[in-house]
C-alpha cells in the first residue's frame, strides 16, 4: 500500500466535497496508484444520483505516472458508471457486492469494458485508499 499523509480530523459525509477533496488529497499522495499508473491508463466517471445533496459527478483518471481523483467527469473518459445514492452507500459501506450490483443492474455501466477489467489492479490499490477514508466517512 502506498504513503500517504495526513489525515481528515472529523468526518465528512460520503460523496461531498469535502470528502471528494480528502480522497484527491489521498490518491494523490499514494505511491502504490502513481506505480500502477506508469503502466494503466483509464478515466472513470462516476455518477450517484438522488443523494442528500443532489446528483454527485466525481472521477478518477490514471495515465502517465499520475493518478488522481476529484469533482466532474473524467476527462478522457473511457467508462462511466451511474447508480443511485442507495446503491452507492450500500457498495460503500459492504452491505451489497459490487459484482452483483453490476449484475443485477443497480450499477449500470458505459464505455470500454475491458479496459476496465484491465485495470483491476489500479482498483485494488484504490480499494486500500477508500480504505483509509472509509472509517471517517459519514454515510447517512
């Protein structure tokens, strides 16, 4: 697992700015993302609609040496992912499977399929990062 530094002192509830804001802070900073991304290349958008706040639009893009994550639509964007906000916490939080979510058509999924299975490993080094955030994310 990569280093990172720092960390959020109060929690922050899931899928906000501030909590898009730790997790750009904390890819950023991961080693284990910034390897992976010397030999991966993908943009993910994700979007989570009916939430507390509205409808939330957050990406992750990985390429030449840099990941990074942060507010709006991957740009290229390669795949794109759109649930509901019930979907989402309950992915979040291990209440549903990812994989049945996508089977099941709670998650529904665009774009480059197979690039995305190629980048399983850039999803398991996020996994960990996730991780880190998850026991100071306010789900309600």
């Amino acid at each position: 697992m990569g280093q990172t530094t720092g960390a959020m002192s109060t929690p922050v509830r899931y899928l906000s700015l501030e909590w898009i804001g730790e997790l750009t802070r904390v890819v950023a900073g991961d080693a284990t993302l910034r390897s992976l991304a010397d030999d991966h290349e993908i943009g993910v958008t994700q979007v989570v609609c009916d939430g507390p706040e509205g409808d939330v639009t957050y990406h992750l893009q990985v390429a030449a040496g840099t990941a990074s994550f942060g507010a709006g639509a991957a740009d290229p964007e390669h795949v794109r992912m759109e649930q509901t906000w019930d979907t989402a916490v309950a992915v979040a939080t291990g209440r549903l499977n990812a994989q049945e979510a996508f089977v099941n058509g709670h998650i529904r999924l665009f774009g480059d399929q197979q690039r995305l299975l190629d980048a399983q490993p850039i999803f398991g080094a996020l996994d960990a990062v996730f991780t880190e955030v998850r026991a100071r994310t306010d789900y309600s």
